[in-house]
C-alpha cells in the first residue's frame, strides 16, 4: 500500500474529453487532485477557466490540459477514456512519456484491431490474432506492465447528477484495484475488484450490442416482458462468444456484466439504448451516427463480432440479426418474427 500512497499524493489523470471521461474525473475529484487531458482547446479552457464540461459544473479540483508530457510528468494514475476506434493511435502518442511506473486504469468498452483499418471491419477475417482488447493495446504499444479495467454500470447523466453506481476495476495486480479504488470510492460510488480482465473488457464491449436490440424494442413500445427476454438471451450469446475468445463465463454474470448490460440496455440515458429506438422509430443507421457528437460504440463493435462468430463457427442470432438490421437494411419486424420463433433448446447451456 506504501506504493500506492505515493502515487495518490500526485493528482490523477484522465486522458479523454467526452461525457465519461468528465464522468471519470468526477468521481475522482471527491477524494484526489485531477489533470485532464484532451486536445480540444475550448474543454481545456472551460474547465480551466469556468469549471465547466459542458452544462455541468465540476468541481475547482480538475484542472485540464492538452500538453502530454505534462499530464505524464504530473500523473502516475492515468484513466484513458477514449473511444475504441482512436485507441490505438492516441496510446502510440502517449507512448514515448509513459513510464513502467505508470499505472493505467481504462475505461473504454470496444476492441482494437491489428492490422485492420475501420473500412475492412464488413470483409476481414477475425480472431484472436487480430482482434485485441483494450489492455492488450496498452501491452502492444507501452512500456506500461500495471494496466486494469474500469467496467460496469456507469451512465454518464446519472453519475454527474450524483445519484449511486458502482463499477469493477479489473486487473492481474491487486495495487492496480488498491490504487483505482481509493481514487475512485466514494459514499455515491462503490468499487469492486476483479482478476478476470479479458472478462470485464469483453463483457463490456459486447453489451453494447444487446443494448442496440433492447433500444429498438423499446422504440417500437413492445413491453418489457420481451426486452427481457432479450437480454436475457442476448446474455447467453455474450458468455458464448466471450468464452470462445477465452474469457470465463463467470465475468459475465457480475458488476461489470450482467450488471452493465441490464442499466445499458434499459436506459434512454445509454447512446447504445437510444441509437435502436431512433432506428425504430425510422431514422437510418447513418442519419443518427451523423448526428451524434460522440461514438456508439456498440455499432462499430458489431461488425467486428459479425466476422469473430463466422471465424468461431457460432450460432448468434440476436447479433447476427441485428447485424442485418443496421448493415443490410432487415426489415425490423421480420427481423423480431425470425427471433421470436428461434428454436432455443436450453434456457443456461452456457453454463454445461
């Protein structure tokens, strides 16, 4: 614990601009100094000089900055928070100021690829050998050994309204949990600790895609005894396809699984949520993506696992329907009848 002492008495950094990463620095401002990193100079400026993200008032203990070497210098705790798609080219900017003593605790839900651009996601083949998590990036392109997981239920709206949530930060090293957990608990926010990583990063990217088919049910009002029944079943299809990428069943039956996918997948607060119910209400894919300021990470996280479950060899129905819904231009009520009559066999085989 002396180790991790020393690196709470240094502010904490947040690499990231949007919504969660001002959320991220939030919760950490109730027990720690934070510097936030992002390259837009006008969020730098209104944090800086009005204390200020957006509408929300933050508190005069984050301060901002789009130099890195400063917030590398400064920071020995770091939380990137950046989408997935743009993940890999900011930890590669971020690679020469990073240290082995560095600890990064990320919270971004969604894969990278190796060797894939974002125009090939339709047509390339996918595994393991391609297809990386977001910690296996950091590994990749850092000299940075202490990496953790931050996953679970964490709507934006809510947390910086200050109602409760709690999370799972996930790591191989217990100052990794110790140092996450005593910057980020507070009475309004509940830290629990996992060693399953590949679990935690998994589990979040692919509830996201649930959350996409449960939108547009909600879109369509077709009541909750059929949203749940999806998400139910949606949860099986990400205990299969997660197991199959080498992760335990069990990560995704706790916080940052099933509790993830349940506040995801229910909330008009989730950009995942939402984006299926104006699919179901007729705007097209492309329409809401263009009028959206920040990424739907559960789209582009679809056709990735659209080639994953033809490499594994996986029957997905509600994700591989729902692939055909957004990407093919499935007709959505047929696209619920073909579901509806599914023939599933065992209510919990995952669990055989």
């Amino acid at each position: 614990m002396g180790s991790v002492k020393l690196i709470l008495e240094r502010p904490v950094g947040v690499i990231g601009g949007g919504s969660f990463g001002a959320t991220i620095a939030h919760l950490l401002s109730f027990n720690v100094d934070v510097l936030l990193y992002s390259r837009n100079e006008e969020t730098v400026r209104s944090i800086n000089e009005e204390h200020r993200w957006t509408d929300i008032e933050l508190s005069d203990r984050i301060r901002a900055t789009n130099d890195i070497e400063e917030i590398t210098q400064t920071c020995h705790l770091i939380f990137p928070v950046v989408p997935s798609m743009n993940f890999r080219a900011m930890i590669i900017d971020f690679a020469p100021y990073l240290k082995p003593f560095h600890m990064l605790i990320h919270a971004t839900k969604g894969f990278g690829l190796l060797g894939i651009s974002d125009e090939e996601l339709s047509t390339a083949r996918m595994d393991r050998s391609n297809v990386r998590t977001i910690s296996e990036i950091i590994l990749e392109e850092t000299c940075v050994l202490r990496i953790g997981c931050l996953s679970g239920p964490n709507l934006s709206k809510e947390i910086l309204a200050r109602q409760p949530a709690a999370a799972v930060i996930a790591s191989k090293f217990d100052e990794v949990f110790q140092a996450g957990q005593s910057a980020l608990d507070s009475h309004l926010f509940a830290v629990f600790g996992s060693k399953d990583i590949i679990g935690a990063e998994l589990a979040g990217a692919l509830k996201n895609i649930i959350a996409l088919a449960s939108g547009i049910l909600g879109g369509l009002d077709m009541g909750k005894n059929i949203q749940s029944m999806l998400i139910t079943r949606g949860l099986r299809e990400m205990i299969y396809l997660g197991k199959a990428m080498g992760a335990d069943a069990k990560a995704f039956l706790g916080t940052a699984g099933i509790g993830d996918l349940i506040a995801t997948a229910t909330s008009e607060n989730s950009r995942n949520y939402t984006f299926g119910m104006r699919m179901a209400k007729g705007e097209t894919p492309d329409d809401i993506i263009n009028s959206q300021s920040e990424l739907t990470e559960g789209v582009r996280t679809l056709k990735i696992v659209q080639q994953l479950s033809k490499n594994y060899k996986l029957n997905l129905p509600i994700m591989g329907i729902l692939y055909k819904v957004i990407y093919e231009s499935m007709d959505i009520q047929r696209s619920i009848e073909i579901l509806m009559r599914f023939p599933y066999s065992q209510d919990v085989d995952f669990l055989d």
